[in-house]
C-alpha cells in the first residue's frame, strides 16, 4: 500500500509549484483532484500540444500532472462554489497556489474552509507568504520562478565574478517550493494525527529561494562579506574544470582530501603551502594560483581520465553532464529517475521521476495526466455519493 492511500487531495493549481506538490502526493497514493476552471490550468494551452477527436494533450502539462483527476468547476459562480466547500467538506488536504487574496475574494479563505471541515489543511504557495498567516510588505506582489531568484540573491550569487546577474536556468524555486509544500502537508497531516485540527501552512517563494542560498546567506551573516560569485568560499578547489575534451567536477573539501588531490596531480607540496592551509585561503587563490596550475594538468587529460585517477585517491570528481546525457545514464535508469508517463493523445512522456525511494515504498508506477474535466462525475459521485446528473443539482460548469 502507498503511504498517503485514502488521502484526499484537492488541488487550486496552475504552473509549476502546486503541480508539482500534488504530483509527488499523487505518486504516494493520495486522491488528488485538481478543481479546474472550463478554461483549464494554463500549462494545457503551452505547445507543444497534440490533439485527437475526444482529447487535447500537453507536454508540459503531462510533465507535473501524472496521477491526478480534473473535476471542472466555475468557483466565481454560487453553484460552483457551494460544489467546492461540499468537496472541502469531506477532504484532508488542499493545495493551492493562487495569487493571495484570490481565495477571499471567491469567498473561500481559511476560516471558511475550516468552519466546514475544522481536519482540513489549507496548504497555500505564493511568491511572499499569506496575509493571514506571517503579513510582509511584498505579500501581495505577483511572482514567478525568476522573481524569486532575482530577490533571494540567487541571481547574484551564480555565475562568475563581474558578469551580469545569472539566474539559474530552470524553475529552481518553483519546484522547490512545491518540495517544501509537501513537507508542510506531511507535518500537518502529522500533526492532526495529535490534534485532530488542520491548519492553514504558508509556503514562499521568497523564504525558500533564501533557504537555497542559505551558503552566502551564512557567510555574509559571519563576514559581512559576500562571497564570490560561483565559488564556496569555504572550500577549493570546488570547480568545473576543462578537461582536453569536456568539463570535469573537482570538490575538494577539507585538508585531507586537499593532500590526496595535490598528490594525484603530481604537487604534493601543495599541501603544505601554508598560502593553501584552508579552504578560505584556497578559494581566494583559485584564478591567481591555483586554477591555472590544476588546468594544466587536467587540460592534457580526458574527463574520463581525470575522474578515474582522482575517483581512485577518494577525491570527489564527475563529468559535467548535459540533459541528453541523462537519458543514456545507467545509474539513472537503475533509480528510476526518468519515467515514462503514458498519454492517450501523446502515447508516452519521458520526465523526471520521485527522488524519494524506501524499503517499505513501493515503486513509482506513473499513471497519466488527466483531460479537463474527465472525472468530474466519478470524483463527485465516490467523494459526496452525487452527480452532475442529479436531479436537483444545479449547473457548475
């Protein structure tokens, strides 16, 4: 059995971070049913896009939807919201990352969801947290991935030394806040075990983007310096470093993986250089000193060379590998990290798989993404034992 089976899930959701937070929910077996307007969620309309008679398909929208169900419902409309309370009535958990006050204003913050369901846990994602929960004066600011990098200092803490700012170039915060939105669901659900009572959980794109660059934050917190752009300013050399063909990963923290390095190298006077006594005195030396003096050597190997002589001395080292080559990686394809998601308008998706594995849970068995609004009668009639069809059920589409 999957540990989350029997949880229902409703999910308030578009984009990355809530998709992503109710994929990993749904990979563990609870219920996820995404509530979505006529319209869809917006990664429906993003090309690429295939379509059949009966069904519309998008890759994107495959990638962090798998395991779901879409009920459709109009929440500006009375019917459609009176619908959603009935199914916040009898749920364990929703999801949402609507622009804060948009749930006001549809007349479903917290404290009306609790009333109906005082178990429910409102789990909300937003660029600078929730009025109701921790107030800031960039709470009602829109945001997205890059907006996060840009004021957690992410965007400044990358790239090299001098360039323009260089944010990471993929949604970085928005599929790790989404991660730490499901942190947030399992501690509720924890927690109502001792309470019985859900909460409503705060999760920011802002707070989580300096949590990711809490490095710098901390070194800056200690020197009031920061450090340089691209490089731990504890430990060196920590670089990508050219190979005769290719990049090569050299991380060497510590003293004594240091001496193992000077040595494979072919400078085990390095080590007692009192100029390299530290990681803080290696790393200020790097583009001086030490740098070109490692590329010399590197320079005249190949990647594969490289890791294999420092890999054999216990230094940590690796090719720096592109996407491509992740679809060809053996150790990839032993942790089931890219998965086939099947489609019944696009066949099959390849995306990224759960990082999470244990003795006790059982594999990931990806299951598709849903088409807009197909299990809106199934989902109402197994959670309220009603129908779109009933008699005195009025219209919610």
């Amino acid at each position: 059995m999957r540990p989350l089976a029997g949880v229902r899930v409703l999910a308030l959701e578009n984009f990355v971070a809530g998709p992503t937070a109710t994929m990993f929910l749904a990979d563990w077996g609870a219920d996820v049913v995404k509530i979505e307007p006529p319209t869809g969620d917006t990664y429906r309309s993003f090309p690429p896009i295939k379509s059949t008679e009966s069904a519309v398909s998008s890759v994107w929208f495959s990638r962090l939807n798998r395991g779901k169900r879409s009920v459709v419902l109009e929440l500006a409309t009375g019917a459609g919201r009176e619908r959603f309370l009935e199914l916040a009535s009898v749920a364990d958990v929703l999801v949402q990352n609507l622009r804060p006050g948009t749930l006001a204003k549809l007349g479903l913050d917290y404290e009306t969801l609790s009333a109906v369901n005082p178990r429910l846990i409102l789990v909300s994602i937003s660029g600078f947290g929730q009025p109701d929960v921790q107030a800031g004066p960039y709470t009602k600011m829109p945001a997205f991935d890059l907006i996060g990098q840009a004021m957690s200092g992410i965007a400044y803490t990358s790239g090299r030394e001098g360039d323009p700012p260089s944010p990471v170039g993929f949604p970085l915060i928005d599929t790790s806040v989404g991660d730490w939105a499901v942190t947030a669901t399992l501690l509720a659900l924890y927690q109502r075990e001792r309470t019985g009572l859900g909460q409503h959980l705060d999760v920011a794109m802002f707070d989580v983007g300096i949590h990711l660059n809490e490095y710098a934050v901390g070194a800056y917190g200690w020197h009031g310096v920061a450090p340089l752009r691209g490089r731990l300013p504890s430990s060196a050399p920590f670089e990508l470093v050219r190979a005769s063909e290719g990049y090569v990963a050299i991380a060497v923290s510590g003293e004594a993986i240091f001496a193992r390095f000077a040595e494979v190298i072919g400078h085990p006077e390095l080590a007692t250089d009192p100029r390299y006594a530290n990681g803080t005195l290696r790393a200020s030396a790097m583009d001086d000193h030490l740098l070109p003096l490692i590329e010399r050597w590197t320079g005249e190997r190949s990647v594969s060379e490289i890791v294999a002589a420092l890999g054999a001395a216990g230094v940590p080292a690796s090719p720096v590998q592109g996407v491509a080559d992740l679809f060809e990686d053996e150790h990839v394809a032993a942790r089931d990290m890219i998965v086939r998601v099947p489609d019944e308008v696009l066949g099959e998706v390849r995306v990224a798989g759960n990082p999470v594995k244990g003795t006790r849970l059982p594999p990931l068995e990806p299951r598709s993404s849903p088409q807009l609004g197909a299990d809106t009668d199934d989902v109402l009639a197994e959670w309220l034992g009603s129908t779109r069809n009933d008699p005195d059920e009025r219209e919610t589409t």
